[in-house]
C-alpha cells in the first residue's frame, strides 16, 4: 500500500438497486451463467457483466471531468480513481449518479398501466411495530440510527404495490432497499404474521364489526425498486453491498484465503504463553488502561488498577492513590500525554499516555485472561520497533467539519491511524490490501465492506465493559 493524505468528506451518493431481486448474497445459476453470457443494462447489451462496468467507469469519467458535475452541493472531495475504485456504475456511483432518470424511466416503462378506474388509496398505517436486531441481515454491518428491515416492510407492504419505485434520501446502510427485496419472499412476509394466498395477495388480521378475528386483503407478493441516497460515504458503500448479489461459495473461498494468507503472516504478533508457561494461547484482545496524575503527589495512576470495583466491575466513585493514599475522584486526576515519534508523519505526537493491563485469550475453543507478563511485554515492544509506515494509508480529520473534534484533539487523535495501536494497523492494512486486490469487483466490495465492519472493534475506540453498566463507557479500550 502507498501512503496517501488527502482530505476527503462525504458527498450526495447514490445506490440503485440493480437486479430487483431478492437473493442479497447469493447468485442463482441462471445469474452466475449470465456473466459469461450477454448482460442488458439500460438498454444496451453487454458480452458480460465486467464489460458492462467499464463501458459505464469509462462513462462515469467523461462526468467526472465535466467541472459542472462537481458542482453539485455535496460533491465529495476525492480523487477520481478513488471515487472510480468504488463505484459500480449505472447501479452505484460513489457521487451523484447520473443515471437515476434512465432508471425510473425504465422502470417506469416496465410497470403495467393501471385502468383508467384505478385510484390510489391508503388508510393510515395504524399498528404498533416492534422487531428486534438480532437478525443476521442487520448485525452484517452496525451504522447508527439504523433500522431493522422486516419494520419496514411492514410500511412498504401497506403503502406500495409490486414494482413501484421507492425513494429514501437518508438511506444509511440500506434496509429500505432491502425490505423492498424481501417484499418478494412468501416465508419473509409470513414471518410477519401474515398470510399468504397461492395468487400472492397478502392478507393481515384484523377485527370485524362483530368482534370476530378475520383475514382481510391489503398487498401484493412482489419486488419493490429502490433508490437510495446519502450524503455519507460510508453509507452508501455498506447499503450496495447489502444489495448486490455475490455469488456465496466463491466468496467464501476467497474469504478463508485471506484470512489464512494473514494469519500465517502476523500469527506470531497474537501469541502469548498460558499461566502453565507451557501452552501457547491465541490473543483475541488486549484491555489498555489510561494513567493519569494524582493530584496531590502526582504519580502515575493506572486507572483500571485503582478505580475498578474488583467485585461490581463498576467505576468507583472515588479511590485511594497508590503512592500518597490520597482519596481522590476521576475528574480530579490529571490526564497524561506522553511524546512519541511518529514513524507516518515523520513527526514528534502526543497521544493519550495508555498501557495494556489484561489480556484475554484462547486454547482451543476455551477462553482465559491473564496479566501481562515480561514475553508479553517484550512482544509488544517488537512490534513497536517494526516500521510499517510505507504501507500505511492515512489522512487527518476535518476538524472543522466534525462534531467530535474536541474529544479527538484532547487525546491526541489526529490522523486516521492515531485510531489503531500499530499491531491491529497492520494487520487491517494488510487485510484491504489483499481485499482491495480481489478481481472479482462484487467480492471484493463485500470484503471491503466486511473490513470496514472491523474497524470500530478494531480501533481504540472500542470500550472494555465488563460489568455492561450505562456510564462506564471509555473505562478501557480493548483491541
């Protein structure tokens, strides 16, 4: 990978559904067969699919050329080839989509005409709606404000008829586009609480004027279209590959070799010795403890050691300083920097001053957790000397953009890679680089998408809670 600053911020981006179907992951035969066989996107016939999206990048880059195209408010600031990489034109476009009129209009042609008699009319939708996230299609990528699929289909069911054309402005990760796929799954609906005639008319229950429960007509079976749009990138990259058919057994495969090539690479950095100084465990993630300053004497206080309830797990209102006994509260306490040469930026930084107090790990499918000790230590150290920096990737944060500024600069975060200890930024470097050079585009966005997923957990943004109270967030970091 080469390093690369560059500003970058999000921008009007558009996914069209392509297919209107409802395998989300899995390609049937007759569409795996299709990409070696001609493939009609907008009205023009491609030999396959992959000519199909260099016919349209070649299209998307004459756009991207025209300076009244960038134009447009939003238009996120990147370079082209990395707006390109991203994009799987007509269907996505990682910037406005130039050919959203070409589909509606399509899609439009498609739909058979309604009688001159039709008149659309809906009553309220008055029902309580409630569905939980444990649902592998929903925990496949976290995104805030997220909503789970089968809520919406519930709206689109009631207020929409087969291939009609839905809009959602603020899409996030796509659960509107992929509640209007599974409106075409009998099992999908009826797992709602719904029946199901042979013919399709969906039917919900209901009360008559008597009391008595009856069955009562209000939809039809059938694919809804989906346009979604959203100003974050991220979004819209998460919402294609929800979409996007992929075929599973290739992708499997592909996913398994990476994971391999990785881990015959970087094993060695997640080994550590079990308290039998014997058996060697696999690390699954290390737990860092801020230290800050007591206030009356000033030495180092290890904020895990000293402010965890042993017995609650919980954050105590107040503790004793190990060096003075001074009692002494969070707020108190004086946080540390520590200086440290920064090996990407070729500069002097001063993040948060961290150490790493517990580690949890594996034998087998049995999980311990132990206090680090010196070949831990040792092993950290290692890795700190290893220079990674020319395959790092990084760019600093848009603080005059963002919300979180304030909390970012206070720990010294300000560049992309401040988020990762330098052992988890390798080994997440080294998984998009191997990603990033998948052939097949519709597997290599998936993984990428997957990649992504890790970050968070990955960074040390991801809190330690072992007592799962409201209040102890940023106790610890584990990664």
């Amino acid at each position: 990978m080469s390093k690369r600053r560059r500003k970058t911020s999000a921008g009007p981006q558009l996914f069209i559904d392509p297919t209107g179907q409802l395998k989300l992951l899995d390609k049937s035969a007759e569409q795996q067969s299709m990409e070696t066989t001609r493939v009609k996107c907008l009205g023009i016939t491609f030999q396959n699919d992959e000519e199909r999206r260099e016919y349209f990048l070649e299209k998307l880059l004459e756009k991207l050329k025209d300076p009244e195209f960038r134009k447009i408010e939003g238009f996120p600031i990147a370079e082209d080839e990395d707006i390109l990489a991203l994009s799987d034109p007509p269907y996505y476009t990682a910037c406005p989509n130039p050919w959203i009129a070409d589909f509606v209009t399509q899609w439009e042609s498609e739909k058979p005409a309604n009688p001159q008699t039709y008149h659309y009319h809906r009553e309220p939708f008055a029902a309580d709606v409630s569905e939980g996230k444990n649902d592998p299609i929903y925990n496949a990528h976290s995104y805030h404000t997220k909503v789970p699929h089968k809520a919406i289909m519930r709206y689109i069911l009631h207020y929409t008829e087969p291939r009609d054309i839905l809009f959602d402005g603020f899409c996030g990760t796509g659960m509107t586009s992929v509640a209007a796929q599974m409106c075409s799954s009998r099992d999908v609906v009826m797992s709602l609480g719904y029946q199901v005639k042979p013919d399709g008319t969906i039917l919900q229950e209901e009360t008559d004027e008597n009391g008595k429960k009856v069955w009562t007509p209000f939809s039809k079976l059938g694919v809804r279209r989906a346009v979604l749009n959203d100003l974050s990138p991220a979004a819209t990259f998460i919402a294609y590959n929800y979409n996007t058919p992929v075929d599973v057994a290739a992708f499997e495969k592909e996913a398994t070799c990476i994971l391999k090539e990785v881990e015959d690479e970087c094993g060695w950095m997640y080994e550590t010795l079990h308290t039998d100084g014997k058996t060697k465990g696999v690390i699954s993630f290390t737990v860092w403890s801020q230290v800050y300053a007591c206030p009356e004497c000033a030495g180092n206080i290890r904020f895990v050691d000293e402010a965890i309830d042993d017995e609650t797990q919980k954050v105590k209102k107040d503790f004793k300083c190990p060096h003075c006994n001074a009692i002494v509260t969070k707020k108190q306490l004086e946080v540390l920097h520590v200086e440290t040469y920064d090996s990407v930026l070729n500069e002097t930084v001063r993040p948060l001053k961290r150490e790493p107090v517990l580690l949890h790990y594996k034998i087998g499918r049995k999980s311990y957790q132990k206090q680090l000790d010196e070949s831990d230590i040792s092993l950290l150290a290692k890795i700190e000397g290893l220079d990674f920096s020319n395959e790092i990737k990084t760019m600093a944060f848009d603080f005059e953009n963002m919300w979180e500024a304030p909390r970012l600069k206070s720990k010294g975060i300000t560049y992309t890679h401040h988020l990762f200890v330098k052992r988890t930024l390798h080994v997440m470097g080294l998984l998009w680089e191997r990603v990033s050079a998948v052939k097949n585009a519709e597997i290599s966005n998936l993984l990428k998408s997957l990649v992504h997923h890790q970050m968070v957990n990955a960074s040390i943004r991801n809190t330690y809670r072992p007592a799962s109270s409201f209040g102890n967030r940023a106790l610890t970091s584990a990664y």
